[in-house]
C-alpha cells in the first residue's frame, strides 16, 4: 500500500503555526505518511527541524483563513489561504486527506465547494468519535448542520455505520437517535420523521437513546442534528476537563493520608485520564465529502494534531469514503 499523503493546514487553529508544526513532526514519526504541511514558508520553514522533517514536505500558501472569518469570504480567497490550498491538493489528487485545526466553518464551505458530496448524500456531517465506559461511539452530526432534515439524519446514520465499521471495527453497529426519551413516541417531528425513515435504511437501528446513554455503549452510532450535536459534544468536554480539576484539587490538597492515597492511585488515574481525553481522538472526520476531511479543535496542542493526522491515515487506509458510497449505493437504487 502506497504512503498516505496528508495535507496539513499549517496556519489554522489558535497555536498555528508552531502546535501545528511540531505536531506534524510527530505525526511524521509515527505513522506511515507523508505530511505536506501547507502555509506561509517564512514562518513554517525555520520550525521544520528535528527528528520527522525529512517526512514533512512544505507546500507554500501566502495567507490563513481567520477564524473569525465567515465562510462566504474564505471562499472568495480560498485558493490563496492555507486552508484553501490544502483542500485543492485533495481535489486535484495530489493528497488523499485534508487536516485543520482552524475555521471550521470556512473549511467545511471549502470542502464543499471544491470536493462535492458523494452521490446520494445530501450534507456533510462532522462526525465526533465519543469515549465511552466500555469503548468508542460515533456521534453525529456534531455541528455542520444546525437545521436538519429527516432525510439528512438517515444519510448521517448510514454515514456514522460505515465509518464505525471501517475504522472502529464494530461488526453490524448498533445506531440510535438522540431524543428526550427511549419510547418511540418520545421527541420532536425530526425525530419522529428521522426514525421511520431509519426502520427501512440500511443500518442497524435500535431506535431512540436520552443524553444519559452517551456514555454507556448502548449505541455504537448516536444520531442527532448540528444544533444538539454539537451542544452535547461541548458539554461532554466541559463537563469532563472540569471533572478533571475537581479531582485533582480534591486529592492534591487534601491530607497526607489523601495524598498518600492519590500515590496509590495513580497509574489508574492515569489510565482513566487517558480514556477520557479528546486528544487521544483525534480530529473528526467530515463524513459526506468525496474526500477525508478531518477538522480538530481551534485550541489543538501538538499531541492533538498528531492524532489528527492519524485519523486521516486510518481513514485513508480503510477507504471511509468508498465504504459509505457502497452502503448508500443499494439504498439509493431501491428508492
């Protein structure tokens, strides 16, 4: 199998370009990849040093997408911004997945412009890997889409089923909709809509789930539109990094018994922290695009490009996006 190409928006995110960088590096290090690291060559090239360089090739790109910038306006700029330019070499073949840390917005406007939907899908869907007790789920959309349709939910459950099969290795996943009961009469008209549709797709639907299900693995694949999404997948994270703090004062700053006792502790705190920590995810992927597509988080540390780029490997490696036009395929000719 041929080297993995993967394009890295250099300039995007809030620590751009030195976090993406030395990311990359590491990146470079582990996987087995070839990173084109796109931006502005005065400012990435004297960070291009060390172990991983000779990995890391540097595609010129003179301006950043702003974060703050709306999406209308990255576009009419894009094939001048590192952003831009990444996704260009995806389109035109040159690389087989797409990195940033920066303008979510901006880059899914892009990405659509510039790569297209597979046939059959109406709307991308960013699709959240989500640390479970017992395992990962899939959750989506986690914020592409604020105003959803029913039709778009069943793409974003056939979408979320291929990429837990190709990358999480989940055999027939279990896929569920995210409302505010588990009877079926429970929810709002999307959803209501959404479920009858998902009864004749062709994935394995278990029906409803609550918020109170997100981390107990009773789905594999947890649907829900943009809006709600997103709203959960940021209360999560904020729920769990203050969890974090909690705990590290409770323990730290407690007695010498206390303190002696978190020594004790410590390897499993470690492991815990470890399975709760978004960086270890990744980016998550842009299901939908006739490309892979993988944005991660504005405030991205190092570590969280490094796993970035890998979700673009293993998404690269097992052909996500050949996966998911082979699921909807069927379902289309039999409409």
């Amino acid at each position: 199998m041929a080297r993995a190409r993967i394009a890295v928006d250099a300039m995007g995110g809030d620590h751009a370009p030195h976090e993406i960088v030395a990311g990359a590096l590491l990146a470079a290090q582990e996987f087995d990849a070839e990173i084109l690291l796109v931006g502005d060559e005065a400012r990435v090239r004297p960070l291009l040093q060390g172990p991983g360089s000779e990995r890391v090739r540097e595609i010129h790109a003179p301006e950043a997408v702003a974060m703050d910038l709306s999406p209308a306006t990255a576009l009419r700029s894009c094939d001048r911004t590192s952003l831009g330019v990444a996704v260009g070499l995806l389109k035109r073949g040159e690389a087989e997945a797409v990195v940033s840390a920066g303008n979510s917005g901006a880059f899914l406007a892009i990405a659509l412009i510039k790569l297209r939907t597979i046939e059959g899908i109406s709307r991308p869907a960013i699709a959240t890997v989500w640390p479970a007790l017992k395992g990962p789920t899939v959750l989506l959309d986690s914020g592409a889409n604020v105003d959803c349709r029913p039709e778009w939910l069943e793409q974003f459950a056939i979408m979320g089923s291929a990429y837990a099969t190709a990358v999480l290795n989940v055999r027939s996943p279990r896929v569920a909709l995210l409302s505010v009961g588990e009877e079926r009469s429970k929810g709002n008209q999307l959803v209501h809509e959404a479920a009858r549709l998902l009864e004749a797709s062709p994935v394995n639907f278990i029906g409803n789930v609550e918020g109170s299900d997100l981390f107990h693995n009773v789905a594999d694949v947890i649907v829900a539109d943009g809006f709600v999404g997103n709203v959960v997948l940021k209360t999560g994270e904020g729920m769990i990094a203050d969890l974090a703090h909690v705990m590290r004062d409770a323990l730290l700053g407690g007695s010498i018994l206390t303190k002696f006792g978190t020594a004790l502790l410590a390897p499993a705190l470690k492991r815990l922290r470890k399975s709760f920590d978004w960086e270890r995810y990744g980016g998550a992927p842009l299901l939908g695009l006739r490309g892979n597509c993988i944005v991660t988080h504005g405030r991205a540390s190092r570590n969280a490009i490094k796993h970035a780029i890998g979700a673009a490997v293993q998404e690269v490696d097992h052909d996500v996006v050949g996966k998911i036009s082979g699921l909807i395929a069927p379902h289309l000719a039999a409409m």
